[in-house]
C-alpha cells in the first residue's frame, strides 16, 4: 500500500508540472494567431482576385492593412527556397527553433558594445516576430520573447509548416506580404517562376522592406541582390557563371497599382462575394485570361489618347464554347477620374443603337418571311406616325436583305419590325437573356430596332455568341463554378446565314477566306451620338465594344462605323492569330436562285417575270414571297394589254385597242414605293413599250406628280461670283403629305403636300429630282449642274 503511494505520489509529482506547463500553453500564452498555415486563404482576410492562371488581378487590404495571396511550399520556385535556407539560416532543418551559437555571438557583440548588433534570429524567430507583435522590436525583453514563441513554434508545427508561414507574412514593402505577392505585384509573374537573380531579390527584401522596394529604390534593391547571390557562390550552392549572369539583370518594378489588371471586373466579383452570391474565402478565381487581358488593356489606351477627356471605352470577350469572359475592361484608364473611369461601362444600361438588328433578321428568317435576297423597300415610309429615316439621309430604293443588315438600313429593319411585331421581338430576346429596359409604362415599339430601349455590353455579347453558337445564345461567365446558362435565340440555320452576312456579305457563291481573320460584326449608333457600339464574333470568341460618356451626355462626331468598329479591329488583331474552324454549310441551309421583284425561286417563277436574278440563302427550302405592298395591297403580278404587233400598249376600251386584237399579258410589277427608283430596263418588256393612241391610263400611277419650277434635261450654271443654285419649286398633284429625294438623299418632307421646296445645289454634275407623296405617287426629272 505504501509502495502504491510513492508510485501516486511521483505520477502526480511528474503530472503536475506537465499539466501546468499544458494550462500555460494552451491558455496562458498560446499560439498566435494566424500561427496554423491555411494555404487555401479561407481563413485569411485578404482578399485576392485571380485570372484563371492565378495572376492576381487586384487584391484589397485585409483588416490590418496587408497585401497576402496565400501559397504552399509546392508552389514556390526551388531557387527561392534555396536563398532564403542559405542566406537566412542554414541550420533550419536541425535547430529547435533558436541557434545557440547564433544567440552566443549575438550576446556577445551585445555585452561587448552595449547594444544589440545582430539579433541571431531563424527563420523560426523572424515567423514568431511576425505573428507575435509584442516580440517585434530589438530589446531584450522582445528577443526573449521572440524565443520563446520560436520554441513554441517548433513544439506546434513541423518544419514545412513554419516556413510556409514566413513564405506567406514575410514582410515585402508597403502592404504587400508574402512571396507570391511580391513576385506577382513587383515582377509580374508567380513565385514558382523566380529566376536565380529574382529568387535572390526577393530574399533580401524582407531584410529592410521599406528600403529595398524595387519600385523605389531599384539601386538599393538591387545591391542588395547581388550581396545575396554573391553568399551563394562563396558557400558553393551556385557557380560563378551563373552568378555572373544573374548579375546582370536589371532590378525595376513599376509601381504596385499599375499592376493591377480588369480592376472593374474584380470590383464585381468582390461585391459579389459580401452579397452571398458566390462562396466565401480570400482567394477568388476569375475565367479571364491575364496575358489577353493584357493586349485588351493596352489597345483601348492607345485609342484613349485620340478621344475627348471625358469619353470612356468598355470591352468585354467571351469565349464561344465555354462561355467564359476571357477580357473584361469596364473602362480604359481606372486611374482617369476625368472619364468616371470607376463606371463599370459592361454593366451600364444604354441605348444600343442599331445592334439588334441581326437578331430580328435571324427570328424573320425563322417565322419564314425572308430568305437573304428577300427585295426590301429602303425608301421614306411613315408607319402610323413613325417616320425613320437612315443614318446618312439617303435611300437606296430596292435592297436585299443582305443589304439592308450589312448597311445597316433602318427603313427596312423597322417594315420587317412591323410585320414581325415588337412585342414578340422583345419577348424572344428577353428569353435569350438580352433585356430591354424600357421607360415607366412603355410597351414595346417599332423604336426598339433603333435603339428605343436600353441594355448593356454583356447581355449584348451573351445573345451575340448564339451566331458562332448554332443559334445558343448564353449568359457570359466569370467564373468556371457558375453554371451554364443558354437558351435558344434562333435556328442554326438562320445564325449561319445572318452570320454570312455579316462576315462576307451573303453571297452563296463567294469562298470562304480561310486565310484571312474571319469576323462577322455589326455597329450601332444611339440617338445624339451618345453610344457606339461594335460587336464581332469569330470562331473562337465574341466581342464588344461600347464607347461614350458614362454621364450619357452626346459625342458628337464618333458612331459605331467610325469610332467603335475600327478599335473592334484592333482588339481582334490583338487576341493573336486564329485557329479557322471549319465551316460547314448546315443541312437546313441550301443556296436557290430567285427572282425579283417577286421574290420566288427561279425555278417556280415565269421567265418574263424573273426581272433580276439573285443567288440567295434559303432556310427549310422555303423561298417566300416580296412582302405584301402597304401602298397597293394585292399581287404583284399586274394584266395589262398590249399590241405585240406594234409593240404598243393597249386598254380593251381605248380607239387602238378597236384596231388590234388586244392581246391580254401578265407582267411582274415593282412595289409601289420602289417605282421612282426602277429604270426602264429593270422594267418588264411591255411596260416600257408607248401607249397607243388615246389608251394611255386617266390616272396614271407613275406620272401622278409633275414637278414645277424646273424643266426636264437643263442646264443650270451659278451667277457669277456664286458658289451655289438655288431653286424653288413644288410639286402638283401630291396628296398625303410630300418627300423630295435628291439623288437618293432625303433634302425635304412636309405634311402639306402643296408646300414649296427650297433646294440648294452646291455639287456638280448629273442630278435625280424626285417627288413623292404618301401614297406612293411620284413625279421625277433629271437635270445637270455645271462650274459649280
């Protein structure tokens, strides 16, 4: 019983201590903070925002005002870990923490000048340093306690885990900590790609971090380096050659906020991460591409410089197949207050001119109202009080489709808008994920496929990729773990024929330029020159250009064609040379020949009546009609009667018709609103030939107007010493309101069919007069002016 006690009373003699000893560490003076490496960055408060590679895009502050990006051993450049062992503390793999021999020299230079001269710190003591604040400094009291933390240390963690604490918190100048941050914001480029001279460089750093920064004392900095590449030839780890080399490398860094790289697309992701949306942690992984990044970047600051101080460029690129946002630029210059440069542009609602138009083309492909070389009207037309008109003022008169989307004609695209209808138009693009705000208790409009709503850059190039997607629009992604959202926009067969159009122009016939970029783009322009867009989609991406004030006031004098499309150029360039898909012609797609003014394949139209033969894209074989005529509803197949003897036209009831069995024909007629641009030769055979004697029509549809104050074929020439003509005139016999083309260009309009023309001819040369009232009426002469 008495050997039992003794037994009890030296467990609990060895207990007691080993337990007080475990209550100190545990709750006296246990580890700091941070002292457990988290590689992941979850348990860090910096927060970094990466590329897809792990190019750290912009990274914010934690809450003790420190730059980290978390990494492990693995990830570290073998030569960096090479310096930092040799150069800091070779016995680190042996000691328990603290050196004695080390402390015995510092001790004794200490005694011997009354201050401390080297503190003989390990690796192990300059981590306890950096966790523990209270063991900073060079006091006594503090290297006691920067000892103790080091013991403690090693008791805790194994070797690997205390370096990868210095790895991550070695201080590195200004905010930044840690070795990756430092090579990434110093260097460009991830600490496992250090060279000899940058793994030494980044040794010496931490040595004296506000002294040594490369991105202000590059000198010291670089002395510095060399003292540290000199101790690894002199202890034999690397040869002279070598050092030699690394010598010569230059040290300089730009400073640190230049580094930073898509700074707005960053921003979101972080705003993001505080809402919930996406999980939590300190390390965010973005889809961009940071050397793509790099080339966008530069591109709009080399167009930046040519524009006004206060106009801002976004771009956005996606990548077709993933989906995923390759280049993201909210803005050209974050730095540049002056153009509100921290206005995420991607994001904002604007107008977007003209850039919808593919999408209506595609959907009335899709509802069978037009094949490619569908005739439409460019000519003034008034839809229930709408009247548009073309970006440059002028009418062409008969346009194909192809035409009309690759001119990006307005007339045409808001008749086709009409007949199709804007609700559906909207809805259906609402579906694909391409919203169109409209103002408070608006519905849509025949305004929406000019620019009547509004939308931003990426619902834009999200509805875009359906062109290189088999007609799949798709929501764009910034990040791999969001999913993939797409929806069906239109049919593979109408994305490759809108497509076509906008690559080369439409044309079945024409090869495809596989030596060339092949990009298919389309511009818009809002109203007051407020936005110009340019979007354009290739095999491997889609892109999209926006340029403006952010503020929404006008630019005047920059549009999509002159400003935009140029800088979308430059920006495909830029993404490096193309890898050409091949291209295949999809089975509901076939290339039929057709006829004008009907509109029907050539196979099923009368040869007299195939007035113009055309090559166009066909979807499902369908080869539908010209659209109805608004001005003279019915068939534009007209009977007329005629004397084929003497080639004369005849009406049954006329003298001449008494004399000549009137012979009863079918001809092919142009829509009404085309009539004054259709020449005699685009005109059916008998439609050209004289009326008979007294059989000539009482109201003749084309020659209802006659214009006054001008005779046909003169000759005008200016008064002397005057530069320009000026004419009134009018026009008789109009009704419903008049339009005066000159050459094709709109000079007036006026509700008042009676009201005078005042025109001012200031070119010279042949000119084409034409007047033409609401009801499709015209009268036209043709003049010319001399010595202007």
């Amino acid at each position: 019983m008495n050997k039992l006690t003794r037994w009890h009373r030296l467990a609990l003699a060895l207990a007691v201590p080993a337990l007080l000893i475990a209550a100190l560490d545990l709750f006296v003076f246990p580890l700091p903070p941070g002292a457990r490496p988290d590689p992941s960055g979850a348990g860090q408060s910096t927060l970094v925002v990466l590329a897809e590679d792990g190019t750290p895009l912009r990274a914010w502050a934690s809450e003790d005002g420190a730059l980290r990006h978390a990494i492990t051993l693995a990830e570290v450049s073998p030569l960096y870990l090479q310096t930092l062992q040799h150069y800091e503390d070779r016995w680190f793999r042996v000691h328990p923490g603290v050196n004695p021999w080390a402390l015995g020299r510092a001790a004794w230079q200490w005694a011997r000048h009354g201050r401390i001269v080297s503190g003989g710190s390990t690796l192990t003591m300059q981590v306890a340093r950096l966790l523990d604040r209270r063991a900073a400094g060079r006091s006594l009291s503090a290297k006691l306690r920067q000892i103790l933390r080091a013991l403690q240390l090693e008791l805790h963690l194994s070797k690997d885990e205390i370096l990868t604490l210095y790895l991550n918190h070695a201080p590195m100048g200004g905010m930044v900590e840690g070795v990756e941050m430092a090579a990434r914001g110093y260097l460009g480029k991830p600490a496992r790609e250090l060279s000899q001279a940058e793994a030494a460089l980044l040794t010496a750093l931490p040595q004296s971090p506000s002294q040594l920064r490369p991105d202000r004392a590059p000198a010291r900095a670089q002395a510095a380096r060399d003292k540290v590449l000199t101790r690894m030839q002199t202890l034999g780890v690397w040869d002279a050659a070598s050092m030699a080399d690394a010598k010569l490398e230059r040290v300089f860094a730009p400073p640190l906020r230049a580094q930073w790289l898509a700074p707005l697309a960053a921003e979101r992701l972080r705003q993001e991460a505080r809402q919930g949306t996406q999980p939590p942690g300190s390390v965010i992984r973005s889809t961009l591409d940071a050397g793509l990044q790099a080339r966008l970047e530069q591109v709009l600051l080399d167009r930046l410089n040519t524009l006004p101080e206060k106009v801002s460029i976004a771009a956005l690129v996606v990548e077709n197949q993933t989906l995923q946002v390759r280049g993201y630029a909210g803005s050209a210059d974050f730095s540049d207050l002056r153009r509100a440069a921290h206005v995420d542009m991607v994001r904002g609602l604007r107008s977007p001119g003209s850039t919808l138009k593919p999408f209506l083309y595609a959907m009335a492909l899709d509802q069978g109202l037009i094949h490619s070389e569908s005739l439409l009207i460019d000519a003034p037309q008034n839809f229930g009080g709408y009247a548009p008109g073309n970006f440059q003022a002028d009418f062409s008169g008969p346009v194909s489709v192809s035409e009309a989307l690759q001119r990006s004609l307005n007339v045409p695209a808001v008749d086709l808008l009409e007949r199709l209808g804007p609700e559906r138009f909207a809805a259906q693009l609402r579906q694909a994920g391409l919203r169109l705000r409209l103002p408070a208790n608006a519905s849509p409009n025949l305004s929406l496929i000019l620019g009547g709503g509004s939308t931003n850059l990426e619902e834009l190039v999200g509805a875009y990729t359906a062109l290189a997607r088999g007609g799949v629009a798709g929501k764009p992604r910034l990040r791999a773990e969001q999913p993939l959202v797409e929806t069906r926009l239109m049919s593979e067969g109408a994305a490759y024929i809108v497509r076509e159009i906008l690559e080369s122009g439409g044309r079945p016939g024409a090869p495809f330029r596989e030596s060339e970029q092949r990009i298919a783009w389309k511009t818009g322009t809002s109203f007051g020159f407020r936005d110009a867009w340019a979007v354009g989609v290739t095999d491997r991406y889609t892109l999209g250009i926006w340029m403006g004030r952010p503020d929404g006031t006008p630019n005047p004098g920059h549009f999509g064609a002159n400003s935009s499309a140029p800088l979308l150029r430059d920006l495909a360039a830029a993404l490096g040379p193309q890898q050409l898909a091949p291209r295949h012609v999809p089975a509901s797609v076939k290339p039929v020949p057709i006829c004008w003014p009907l509109g029907l394949a050539e196979a099923s139209t009368a040869p007299a009546h195939c007035l113009q033969r055309r090559l166009a894209w066909t979807l499902e074989g369908a080869t539908p009609p010209t659209l109805p005529d608004r001005l003279q509803p019915g068939s534009l197949i007209e009977v007329a009667w005629v004397d084929a003897h003497r080639q004369q036209r005849l009406r049954p009831d006329c003298a001449a018709a008494a004399q000549a069995s009137p012979e009863r024909v079918e001809l092919a007629r142009w829509p009404a609103l085309l009539q004054p641009w259709i020449e005699p030769a685009q005109r059916s055979p008998q439609e050209r030939w004289p009326w008979g004697p007294g059989c000539a029509p009482r109201a003749p549809r084309g020659d209802a107007l006659r214009i006054v104050g001008l005779e046909p074929g003169s000759q005008l020439r200016p008064a002397p010493g005057q530069h320009r003509i000026a004419l009134k005139l009018q026009a008789v016999g109009a009704q419903e309101g008049l339009t005066w083309l000159l050459n094709g260009q709109l000079v007036g309009q006026s509700e008042k069919a009676g009201a005078p023309l005042l025109l001012e001819l200031s070119r010279s040369g042949e000119q084409t007069l034409t007047a033409m009232d609401g009801r499709g009426r015209f009268g036209q002469i043709r003049f010319s002016v001399v010595s202007l």
